[in-house]
C-alpha cells in the first residue's frame, strides 16, 4: 500500500538539458521528479540501408551510446510514476525527441495501463510557464514528429548518396548535405562575383564652404551635384583630367545658398529578435560567431544563477516568430512608462508580423522572461558573453514597444556663378550637402543607429547667404565589388531565400568550415579550393538539387507537413524519385570526364581568359591540367612523371594579389617553407628515410640533421611527423601538414577511455586502451570518432600470453646459460651470495 500511495504522488517530468532540469526542479518541488534526456536519445545511424525507400522509407534508429545510461535512469524512473510529462523543447526537434523516449518507454515496458503521459510545452524556463504548461498538456503532434523525420530522412537519403559519388569521383571530398551544399553554393557565386568585377575609376568633386562674411563660421562639405546644366550622376566624372577641368571652372566663381529644403522623417523601431536576427546582431555588434552566439543563448534560456535563484532569462532562442505574449506587452509598455516617460510610450502595444514563410517553430520571439532584469543591474551574475548577448535581446525588446525616432532631414543647394548683378548671373556649378539631427529620440533612446543618430553636420544657413570655399578638390575613387559573404550576412541571406531554419543556421556554418570547404578571412567567407571544386561539380552534376528555390520550396513543403496539410510521404517519394536515378547516372560517368568538366568550369580560374588550357612552364612540351588528390586539388603537368611542375590551385584573391605557390620544383631543396601557424613556420623536408613535415619557431635545421630524429618527435621548439611513403610531395599542402602535426590527437571517448589517432613506424593507426588498430583509408585524417569506433569493435581482442612458459624459459636459461647471458648470470651470482 506504500508503494502504490508513493507511486500515486510520483510525476515524472522530462526535458532535454540538464541545466533546464535543474531550473524546473527548484520551481515544482518535491512532488515531481524532473530529469535530463541530456538530448537527442535515438538517430539513424551513420550506415548503409538506415532509410529503406524500398520499405515506404521505413527509418532505423539506434540509440545513441552516450544516451544509454540516461535512457536506463529514465526507464526506472517511469516505472515508479503515475504521470510522465515530455517537457522537451517547443519546436519539431523537441517534438521528435518526446516522441522517441515514449517509443523507447513503450518498448521496454516501462508505462503500465494505469500510467498516463502528456506532451507539455512552454517557451520560458519561468515558474508561471512551467506550471501553466503542467496544467494543460497535449498529446504528442504527429505532424511535427513526421516533418522532422522527413528531413532526417532526406538528409540522411542526400548524404549517404552524394557522399560516396564525391569519395569515388573527387577523392578527398568529405561529405555533401542538402542544405548545406546550397550555402556553400551561395559563397562559390558570390566569389565568382568578386572575380569577375571590372573596378572603375571614378571622381568626385567636394568643396568646403563657410559663410564668406564670418570667420568663426564652421566648415561644411558640399559635393558636386551639377556641371553647365546638367546633372551628374555618380561615375560621370571618368579621369582625372576631366575632374581637373571642372575645377578650373569652378574655382574663379562666387558661391551662394541657392535653396534649403528641411522635412521631418520617422524611424519605426524594429521587431523583437529571431533566431536569425539575433545571430545578425551578435555577428555585427558583437563579433561573435553563429556558433558562439547560439551557445550563449542556450545557456540564457536553461537557466542562470542571479542572485541565488536559477533563472531562465530569455525564451526560446530557436524561432522565426516575432510575436510575444500579451503578459510580455504590458510588462514592457509598464518598463517604458517608470523608465523612460509616457512621451516614449505609444497609444497602443506595438503588433509585428513575421516576412518569414510558414513562421511557426515557436510562438513567440527571443524576449528576456522579466524585463525588469536590467542587463547592467545583473552584470555581476553574467559572464561578459551573456551578459553582451542579454543586453541585445532586452534593449531589442523594449525598443520594440516604443515610439518612433523623429529626424529633421536638411538638404542645401549651393550655386556657383561668374557675376553679382542678379541679371547676369550665369550659373555653373551646383553644390549639395545634406545632414540630418534627431528631433526626439524614441526607440533611439534604447536602440541606437549611429548613423541616422549623428550631430548635425549643417550650420543655421538663409537662402541667399553668400560663402566662401576652400578647394574645391578633386577625389579619386574606384567601384567596389560586391562584399564577401560574413556570417551576419550569410546566415540573412539564407533566410531570405528560404534555406534553414532557425535550429540549422549555426550547424550548417559548422559544417561548412569543419569540412574544410570554407574559411573566414578577415571575417568573410573565402571558399577554399576543395569546396570551390565540390560546389562546381555539385552545379554541373546536381544542379537541379543545390537550386535555391528547389531547396526553399522543399523546406516550404516539410512547414506544410508540421501544419497537417501535406504527407511526409508524398514529398520523400516525389523527391527520391528524381534524385536517386541522376545519382546512378553520374555514378556511371567516368572520373577523368568528370574532371574535365570542372576544369572547363573553372577556367576563367585556372588559366588566362582567352585559353582553354595553359602550357607547361617547366618542360615547354606538356599542357597544365587540373588534378585531384585526396588532399586538395592542384594543377599538373600532362607529361608527369617525366615533368614534375605541379602547383596549388589558390584561386582567390586575398589582400589584392592571387597567390600563386607551387608545391613541387624540379630540383627544389629543402626544407621547403609551406606556410606559418600561430607564429612558428611550417616546412616539407626530405630525409634518408622520406618526406617529413615539421614545424619550428625559428630557422629550420638542416635535413642531414634528420637522421637523428624519429617520426612524430617533439623537441622544444621543433616538431616532425613523417609523411606516408605512397603520399607524393607535391600535394602536401599547408592544411595537409597542419593536420599531420596535430598527431597524435583525441577524437572522443569509447567506453570511458580516450581514442587517438596517430602515425608510426608502420603507418596510421588508431589507439585505444592498450591497443593499436592499423587504418588503411587514404583520408585517415579526417576519420571520424563514430568510425574509429567500428573499427575498434571490429578489430580482435588484444593477445595475452601465459605466465606459465615465460616463467619456465627464464628458469631454463638461467640453468643453461648461453654465452651471450653467461656474463649477466655470473654477475646475478655474485650479488646473491653478498
């Protein structure tokens, strides 16, 4: 009877992060015992035949390992609990995660008739959310379970099918993913861009004006808006000769304020922050990194310590909502009242509607829980990232509910003429200057804009006010080409067009860059070689399927799946239906056709505009092609191995100039330098037992010295690791030499033991608990943690030998000893009898 009493009050409650439990633990007490998933529980494994087209695209999952033991806790927890409430996160993730605990509940009999289980969701880790959701649960939604499996499955269906046609064709290349193959696309157009800009030369005119009669009057700029009638648009001033001409015009007039126009605009505030806003604002404001801003807000969300008490500070961080609750409305429009004064509060609240389509992975936009947490008050309990990321969201939502800034805009006319008499003016030039001034503040008061809020630039002027100017002077300017994408920009531009959705920016940028198909410089995205080559191929092979709206529109049917409107089905089949027969096709194209292919695409690139190929500088006989290796590709000679000139691509432009290096020269001695990392250089050198890279802080030593050393030594200042026997020199690259001298390195844990990846005596190896497993794959660098776990389990269990003979082949030799160890035996002899 005990038990059953105790098994009456128990409840369960379930969430995602163990922080977030720990939260919700202080504000429903003893009555309820909430745990951590600590995530995702099940996934499709990483293997063939995990999604079954064949079987209506019947899916396997496997738990994940490191979720086994919490999965074994929450079993037995269930088995003790009336109530079970699945409180994971309030969008299709979450809704996938509830759905595969209950699944794995069920099927290990953990639910009794007599237990029931609910779905509750809340966007705010706040008492008042968590026991309103509590008091109105739901069953699971299906719809949202179904659209997130629709894309696993089809990321799982893309991947699984690209990636082995890459490893085939392009070996070396590491994956292609559906969304994120079309970004990487989005960087490859935008570079194609900057390469083909033709910069132009242009000039302005700009003269520094003052009223004639004042010396204390100050200076103003006034650029050159009309020549002899006609008005000039900005690139009509070509050369520097005809800027020259115009103010030798210009510079015998008398200038006069022709006109004064002054009108008042406003500035509405903007809606509260997004998923996709939010990362924008971090990236331009803050510097932070998608990566670095989405960690930060999950920690805002889960709960921070202010003051003693677990607080959840902002609401759910993955949306493309920008409405908020009623309560959220009035506790702003009350903050904007005590704060600022009524003259910032509008008449009403202010409403937002989201421009982004099927707007509906959570209800509400990212808003602190209590606005009455001021970021500055609460500073002490922040670290400096959350307390800078808070600060945007609560400033962003305050601005929001506040009235509009109002700005004075001035624009001023000036002549420039040959005569005073009225009658005979002849007008030559027009000058204008405009400048604007805040006429009250608004939203600005709260959410600054440096540029609409800057002083008034413009003195108190008349018409008919006559000046005096200094210059004027010509300004030489050229056009720019069309920016790089930087990670603010990139991750608006996918929004715009649809790719993503507020859960996958962060991870698709990850993804990009961890593959080595992109890297930032300067904080723009350059593509590197490999992706460049990859998205080329995906475009000339896959176009229809890296298409932007064909990837918007399928992102617009998986919305309709979450809303009921459409079958999972139905889209999987339409899609695999097309996609799986080109992939068979180009499976079947030869790689050397294929290769031809991205050469003619790249070269505009490659060679100069008029060729289709270049000659051989080296040999004089041979054409110059692009080659793939399974470390990058690079341009080679036809001839080889007769002509060994090869090169690295470096397509791209970086400071103005394109590098150009080659990674092998006839006769070429070594140490030959490849580039320098966190200020120590980096060389390819040769020794009497092969090729070695090495890294060392000041000059390198000779390669004689070599001998000396043994793979993988480290010294002070110096580090070597062999570069395997059938890996030729000329495509060691920079990056393949970095990530030969991070050896050996960790890539996870397997049963509480570290896994190292490293390179020996006999060539690449994995290591675990004692034990050296042998990696044959060209691409073990980049070997994962879950396939040297494969090949761990798979590898046979580590020799042990019996005691027992050891013990009696040493008592035998020491009874007959041979002439080798007689001497040690006497020895041993002799220290006895002392």
């Amino acid at each position: 009877m005990v038990y059953r009493s105790l098994r009456i009050r128990m409840k369960l409650l379930i969430v995602e992060s163990p922080a977030k439990a720990k939260t919700i633990a202080k504000y429903l007490g003893s009555g309820f015992n909430v745990m951590s998933s600590f995530g995702h529980v099940r996934s499709i494994p990483s293997e063939k035949d995990a999604v079954l087209p064949d079987e209506n695209f019947r899916i396997k999952y496997d738990v994940i390992e490191k979720s086994e033991k919490h999965i074994k806790e929450i079993v037995s927890a269930a088995k003790k609990a009336k109530t079970i409430y699945l409180a994971t996160d309030p969008d299709r993730e979450g809704e996938a995660i509830s759905w595969h605990i209950a699944e794995l509940l069920k099927s290990k009999h953990a639910i009794d008739p007599s237990t029931s289980m609910a779905r509750v969701v809340f966007n705010e880790v706040t008492k008042k959310a968590v026991q309103n959701a509590i008091a109105n649960p739901r069953e699971l939604n299906m719809d949202l379970v179904r659209a997130q499996q629709a894309r696993q499955a089809l990321d799982y269906l893309v991947g699984f099918t690209l990636s082995p046609i890459l490893w085939r064709k392009l070996p070396g290349s590491r994956s292609a993913g559906r969304v994120q193959s079309v970004a990487l696309r989005l960087i490859c157009e935008r570079e194609n861009e900057v390469h083909a800009f033709k910069i132009t030369e242009y000039w302005s005119i700009v003269g520094k004006f003052k009223q004639k009669n004042d010396p204390n009057h100050p200076m103003f700029d006034g650029i050159l808006s009309e020549y002899l009638g006609k008005k000039l648009d900005k690139y009509d001033i070509k050369t520097e000769a005809e800027a020259k001409d115009i103010v030798s015009k210009v510079l015998p007039c008398k200038y006069k304020v022709d006109k004064i126009e002054e009108k008042q605009t406003k500035r509405n505030p903007l809606p509260p922050l997004t998923t996709s806003t939010m990362l924008q604002e971090a990236g331009n404001r803050l510097g932070f990194s998608a990566k670095r801003t989405a960690k930060v807000a999950q920690k805002l969300y889960e709960g921070v310590n202010v003051n003693g008490a677990l607080i959840g500070l902002i609401t759910y961080m993955r949306t493309d909502s920008v409405q908020v609750s009623n309560d959220a409305l009035l506790g702003a429009r009350e903050l904007i009242e005590n704060k600022f004064g009524l003259e910032f509060l509008p008449e009403k609240p202010q409403i937002y509607k989201s421009k982004t389509k099927n707007a509906q992975e959570a209800h509400e936009a990212i808003r602190p829980t209590d606005l009455s947490l001021v970021p500055d008050e609460i500073r002490s309990n922040l670290t400096d990232d959350e307390y800078k990321l808070y600060k945007i969201i609560w400033q962003r939502m305050v601005a929001s509910q506040m009235t509009s800034a109002v700005l004075k805009n001035t624009a001023i006319e000036i002549i420039a003429h040959t005569h005073n008499a009225e009658k005979d003016v002849q007008k030559i030039a027009k000058f204008r200057t405009t400048g604007s001034r805040i006429v009250f503040p608004g939203f600005y008061a709260v959410w600054g804009n440096d540029t609409d809020a800057k002083k008034d630039q413009i003195p108190n002027l008349q018409e008919g006010d006559e000046l005096s100017m200094k210059g004027p002077e010509p300004i030489q300017h050229f056009t720019q080409p069309p920016a790089r994408y930087t990670e603010p920009s990139l991750v608006k531009q996918m929004e715009e067009i649809g790719i993503g959705r507020p859960s996958t920016y962060a991870t698709i940028i990850s993804i990009l860059q961890d593959r080595g198909y992109v890297k930032l410089h300067d904080k723009k995205f350059i593509p590197e070689e490999r992706g460049y080559v990859v998205s080329t191929f995906l475009t000339r092979f896959f176009d229809d399927y890296v298409q932007y709206n064909f990837t918007a529109n399928l992102e617009n049917d998986l919305d309709k799946v979450s809303s009921g409107e459409k079958n999972y089905l139905e889209i999987l089949h339409s899609f695999w239906n097309g996609f799986k027969p080109k992939a068979d096709e180009v499976m079947n194209i030869d790689s050397k056709q294929i290769l031809n292919r991205i050469e003619e695409a790249l070269s505009p690139y490659l060679f100069d505009e008029e060729q289709k190929t270049m000659p051989c500088p080296e040999c004089r006989i041979g054409e110059v092609h692009l080659k793939n290796s399974k470390y990058g590709p690079f341009l080679c000679c036809n001839k080889y191995p007769d002509c060994k000139f090869a090169k690295s691509l470096n397509l791209f432009q970086k400071d103005g100039e394109i590098e150009e290096k080659k990674v092998f020269e006839t006769g070429a001695e070594y140490p030959k330098l490849l580039g320098e990392q966190n200020g120590s250089q980096v060389f390819l050198s040769k020794g009497p037992y092969g090729f070695y890279v090495m890294r060392v802080s000041g000059e390198p030593e000779a390669s004689s010295e070599r001998t000396t050393k043994k793979k993988g030594d480290v010294s002070k200042n110096k580090k070597f690791v062999g570069v395997q026997k059938n890996t030729p020199p000329e495509v060691v690259t920079m990056e393949y030499a970095v990530k030969l001298l991070e050896l050996p390195k960790v890539l996870g844990q397997f049963n509480d033991q570290d896994i190292l990846l490293g390179i020996g005596k006999y060539g690449p190896y994995v290591q675990h608990n004692g034990r050296y497993i042998s990696v044959k794959e060209e691409n073990f660098l980049d070997i994962s943690c879950e396939e040297a776990i494969r090949k761990i389990v798979a590898a046979p269990p580590k020799k042990t030998f019996n005691a027992k003979p050891k013990a009696a082949l040493k008592k035998a030799i020491t009874k007959n000893p041979s002439k080798e160890n007689a001497g040690t035996n006497r020895a041993r002899t002799k220290k006895t009898k002392k």
